[in-house]
C-alpha cells in the first residue's frame, strides 16, 4: 500500500511555545508573498491578499473582479481561459467539538453561522530546479528577478510551500504543491495538506501565548476548489463577469486508473465544474440558429467556443487514521454539493450534514440539476475525508497531524475540435444536445487522464521514484531588426543539457515558436485584425546545442510577432509514463510577453514617404496590422528627421523625433494620448538628414483616418 515517509513537518517545544518547524529562515518569506505556480502550462498565483481565509481558504469577492487580470490561467496562452477558483476547506468536528482557551466546550462548531475556518498565512516559500529563464526584447528584461531558492534535488520542477494558522480550531495546516513541465502533467498541480493540532490561536510573531487546552478532536476535512471555467468566456457571451460561478454546474465521476499498478486505489473519485445554461435564464442570448443553450459559451457570431475547459479535483491518498499512515482506500468519506450563496454564508443549518453527509443521506450525490435543486450560485463539491482524531497533549509533546493529498487539473476539448463543434452548432449541423455532450465527453475524458497522470506521479514521490524530467527553458532574447528579427538563446552553464534525474547529458535539440499579432490565441488584437485562432507555430529547429540564433526573415514589416525557445532531450533517460520518449521543456516559459517587429533602415533621400494604410479604417479588418488594430505605419523614412502629425486646418495633434530607421508608427493617439476623430491628416517630415548628416528637403504626406 501507498505509505508517507518521514513528514517534513515536525513539532518542537520550546517553553510554552508549540509550533510547526519550518525551513531555515532566510529561505522563507515570513510576509507570506504570494507563490506562482507555472513552470507548465497552468499560470497560478496563490496570495494571502486574495481572500479572508489565508491561503488555505482563499475565499472572497476579490475573485469576481470586473478585468482580465485573474489568478488561475489554463491553458496560460489563451485570452479568454482565466478562471474563477475560491478554496474552501472547513473544518468540520464531531458532536463532542472542542474546548476553547476559557475551558469552554463547543458542539460541532466554533463559529456555527460561518464554519469557514478562517486562517492567517505565517509564511510562504518557493523552490525550483531552475531558476525562471531571462527574457530580452529589444534590450528591455520582460521578467522580475526570481529570489527563491534554486534545488535541482527536488522531486518535481517547482515545489511551493506555505503554512496557515486556522486559529478558532488551533490548527495548522501546511500545504506543499508539486508542479512539472513533463508534458505528460503540464495542466496538473498535486495539493499535499498536512493538519497538525498544535493548539495555537495566534501567530508566533503577535507573542500571544494562549493555547487551547490538551484533550482529543474528531474532525472531517471538506477540501473544494469553487471554479468558474471560464469569466472571460461568460465576459463574452452575456457581456459581463459573472459573480461567484454563476452559470457553472458541478458534478463527480470516478475511474479506475490506468497508469498506477502497484497497490493502487480501486477508484478515483474526481469533482469537477463545466460552464453549464439552464433555459429560461435572464441575460442570455438567443442566437441565430433559434437556440438560447449557452453551455460553453459559444460566440455570438461564430459559434467559437470560448469555454471548453472541465477543471476538477480528486483525493489522492488519506490515512486509515493518526497512528497508520497506510492510504485508506475507502475514502473519500463523501462528496456533497452545496452553494455559496445558500449554504456558506447561512446560519440555522446543520453545516456539517452538507459539507460531510450523514449515513442517512446520499453521501455522493449527482449534480444539482438531477437532484432538483436548480441552478445555484457559487457550486461546490467538496471531497470530504474523516473522521479523524487529533490528541493535543503538551505535556507529553504529542501533536497529531494528518496528511491528504489531491490532484488539481483541468481537462478540455483540443482547440480546434471544440472550434468546429460550436461552429457546426451555430450553423444548425447538430444539435444543442450533440454540442453539449461531445464538449462534455471530449472534457471529462481528458480530466480523467490528467488526473491519472498526477496519481501516477504522486505514486513516484511517495515511494521515492523519480519522475522523468524536460530539459530546462533557455534564456532567451529577441532583437528587431532591419527586414529581419532576431531570436537568440542560451544555458547559463553547461549543467543545463545535463537531465535533472539522471545527471546525463541527454540534449536534443532547440526548437523557435513564433505567433504573429497578438500575445494570447484569440487575444482581442487578433480577432479585430480577421486573425482569430492564430496560434503558436514551430518555425525552426535544430539539432546542433552550439546552434543559437535564429535570423526569422519570414515575416511582414510592421506585424507584432512574439517568440519562445524551447528545449527536447533524446528520451534516453526517460522512464515509466514517458519510457524512451523525449521530452520537451515548457515554451510557455520562455513566451516573450513584449512584441518585436522588423523595420527597413533609414533612407538618405527625400520625397518616398508613405502612410500605411491609407485610408485606415477602424472596419478594415485584415487590412489593418494584426495584434495592433490602431497602427498606422509610416515607411521610407529619412534617417532622421521631425513627425509631425497635422489636421486639415493646421491644427498640431502630435510632434515626435525619429531617428535610425526607415519607419514609425502612430496608434492614432493626441499628445495627450485620445484618440483622433475621423478625418483628413498630414504627416510632416522635417529637419531631416541621411546616413552622413546630409540635409534632406521637407516631406508631406496626406492621410484619411475612419473611426
């Protein structure tokens, strides 16, 4: 059976003070900054900031912000894939309760009108084999200099640690999370919690010396993730952020796993969310094809589908008890479904029947719908464990802790399928049921298997199995250039073509992606310039290590283009999941996040000035540059020279100087940075000179502008 080694976690006594040991001090950040978690192809933030539980509990409306700005991305280089994620994890007792600091007893709960365990963040840590790679455009560093720590020794790519304080129940709970660029686990996170009962009401640095008393607690652990896949797409379709998951349906399913042989558990038990229509909604749109089903959410106008992702969760391991660290396959306990809106924050019920079930409810029951209870606002399915007991004993120095751990994933239809799926139902092809199904089915099926794949790897880790690891992302900078963009790219030393697991040398090849307009796949730059599912493509590789320039002159002067470097071993050293296959490291690393565009050099006469495009049209579409829809390119430039920007009556809009190259560019913008009405302009170039300094005449060029 699947056993937890020696917890990294210990307790020491120290007079009166009981705390959990924690990594030497200069390694932590005992502010408790936020921790980011994406080495792969999740982009995670976790901070104290975010919520009123800690960052055990991340709980609160700042997650239902009106902007693009959210903290939990997948796939990361998609515009509209962030999504809603609350973290809630009560902590439920039994009818015995507990005794407070005063010697009182409480059933049940401690606060019984929110049992929301609210907790205190001490201090976060973050560590990873490699330091993140250094991204260069155009002379200008894109990325914050990392000040973790870097420990090629570790199990995973990047390990993030930090601890809480639930003070109402004198508890701490410590939570590692494993992520990896092994492509085989780029959209899974594996969440280890250990809850200790040390006792505490307050954190070591208020000196508050208060402790509850000895005596022994039964408790159950509801662990759910509130997601809401996902607010940009819901942004699209109703024209609004969502609030708490509205239009989201939650629901389980278990299997069997495929990948794990040695002792395995009989059945995985997995929650998940899906962006869910229940007819007769207000705020949602009838489309062209008669129908109002906005499961998905498709476009308005295509039939796109912008919200494909099934995210979800499962419990990989949970003791048979304190004393018996054995993985107890029975659990979890249950599966219950309970809402924001109507469960958490409400007093007068029975908390602990809907967070855990009782023997005389359905423990595991379907989603809301099935049930009859409609659609709820904020959905949750909680994977409950327990019950537990934990003795607290000060005198004897015992302080029982207990462990858990979860895979966190997210499934999802590929790009293309769910594309043609929502197209082929706009267009009446299929049905409204088809649609919903196959994006459902494609969904589930690849949660299933990411789930595996993370069951698999905590498999590896806990009996202390390595697993096969993707070379390191290179450092990687990116000039633009006359006609021409440069990508360049290195190691930092010579250990970076050594494998992490095995230490040998096992490089393959470099490979140079490239996507043209904008930053994200159906970023809004792309889809006003016609350039909508323009993705990522591989436009150079190389099988040479010393090989470490790619000159692109594939390109359209003026055209933003964006670059990332990755790096493929030979498969040599790769085993189990990933035996004689070579992997490649993550390119979402390496993305550079600023654009680089090419140019023609200064020229040393006078009289070839241009405006493109002219007439410019806010409609023009294709004809505009793509990933910058406001762009008017002025070419064949003198070397250097004065832009002045005019109206038809004279009236000055802008003055810039220009020097080196034969273009520039105006996003349509005054001097005081509002954009220009529709109108008849002239572009004057004066003051200007060639190559040698030689003076050039005066050059005027009349433009159109159609907003």
């Amino acid at each position: 059976m699947l056993k937890l080694k020696q917890e990294f976690l210990a307790v020491f006594v120290l007079g009166i003070t009981v705390l959990m040991s924690r990594p030497a001090f200069s390694q932590v950040d005992m502010t408790g900054k936020p921790i980011v978690v994406d080495v792969n192809s999740i982009d995670w933030t976790l901070s104290k900031t975010r919520g009123d539980g800690g960052m055990v509990n991340e709980y609160s409306w700042n997650f239902a912000t009106y902007g693009p700005d959210f903290d939990f991305f997948w796939p990361s280089d998609e515009y509209l894939s962030n999504m809603l994620y609350q973290i809630f994890s009560p902590i439920m007792l039994s009818d015995s309760g507990l005794v407070d600091t005063a010697g009182v007893r409480h059933s049940k709960f401690v606060e019984p009108s929110q049992p929301i365990s609210a907790a205190t963040t001490d201090w976060t840590w973050e560590r990873r084999r490699y330091r993140p790679p250094n991204i260069v455009v155009d002379g200008v560093t894109l990325n914050p200099q990392y000040n973790w720590q870097v420990d090629r020794t570790l199990p995973a790519d990047e390990v993030a640690e930090f601890d809480d304080l639930i003070p109402l129940y004198g508890m701490r709970a410590h939570v590692t999370l494993y992520a990896f660029s092994n492509p085989e686990l780029s959209n899974v996170v594996i969440w280890k919690i250990t809850l200790k009962f040390t006792g505490e009401v307050a954190l070591p640095r208020t000196h508050i010396t208060a402790r509850l008393p000895d005596q022994t607690i039964s408790m159950w652990w509801p662990f759910s993730i509130c997601f809401g896949p996902t607010m940009g797409g819901y942004e699209q379709v109703y024209g609004s952020y969502p609030v708490e998951s509205e239009n989201v349906l939650d629901d389980w399913m278990k299997m069997k796993s495929k990948l794990v042989t040695d002792d395995p558990r009989d059945s995985l038990y997995i929650a998940y969310y899906w962006a869910y229509y229940q007819s007769g909604l207000a705020g949602a749109p009838t489309y062209p094809n008669g129908s109002q089903d906005a499961s998905f959410n498709p476009d308005r106008t295509t039939g796109h589908i912008y919200s494909p992702q099934v995210p979800g969760y499962a419990l990989l391991y949970a003791p048979v008890s304190v004393q018996n660290s054995t993985d107890n396959v029975t659990q979890p306990y249950s599966m219950m479904h309970a809402s924001i809106a109507l469960n958490l924050w409400q007093s007068g019920q029975d908390f602990r029947n809907i967070y855990v079930g009782t023997e005389s409810t359905d423990k595991f029951p379907p989603d809301p719908i099935t049930t009859g209870l409609g659609l709820q606002k904020g959905p949750m399915r909680f994977v409950s464990v327990g019950p537990y007991s934990l003795t607290k004993n000060a005198a004897t120095g015992r302080y029982d802790s207990v462990t858990f751990v979860y895979a966190v994933a997210s499934g999802s239809t590929p790009y293309q399928v769910a594309d043609s799926i929502g197209k082929a139902w706009f267009a009446g092809q299929i049905t409204s049921a088809a649609k919903d199904s196959l994006l459902l089915n494609y969904g589930r099926d690849s949660l299933m298997n990411s789930i595996d794949a993370a069951y698999w790897a905590w498999d590896q880790i806990s009996h202390g199995r390595p697993i096969p690891a993707a070379p390191p992302p290179p450092d990687v900078d990116v000039t633009s250039g006359p006609d021409r963009i440069t990508v360049s790219w290195s190691y930092p030393d010579v250990s970076y073509f050594n494998n992490a697991v095995t230490g040998v040398d096992d490089w393959a090849a470099w490979r140079v992606y490239r996507k043209k307009g904008g930053y994200y796949v159906d970023d809004p730059y792309d889809i006003q310039t016609n350039n909508l599912g323009a993705s990522w493509e591989l436009v150079y590789e190389s099988h040479n290590r010393s090989d470490t320039t790619f000159v692109d002159t594939t390109i359209t002067r003026g055209v933003n283009y964006y670059y990332a470097v990755s790096a493929v071993n030979n498969g040599t050293q790769n085993t189990g999941l990933n035996a004689g296959v070579g992997l490649e490291s993550s390119w979402y690393a390496t993305r550079t996040s600023v654009a680089a565009a090419s140019y023609k050099a200064g020229l040393s006469v006078s009289g070839q000035a241009r405006v493109v495009p002219n007439p410019y049209t806010v409609a023009g579409g294709a004809l505009n540059f793509s990933g910058s829809p406001n762009k008017l390119l002025f070419v064949n430039l003198p070397y250097k020279c004065t832009l002045a920007i005019y109206t038809e009556t004279g009236d000055l809009v802008k003055r810039w100087e220009h020097v080196g190259t034969a273009d520039d560019s105006w996003d349509q913008r005054t001097s005081s940075n509002q954009y220009v009405t529709s109108g008849i302009y002239i572009l004057a170039v004066t003051s200007s000179q060639g190559v040698n300094g030689q003076n050039l005449s005066d050059q005027f060029v009349k433009f159109v502008i159609v907003r």
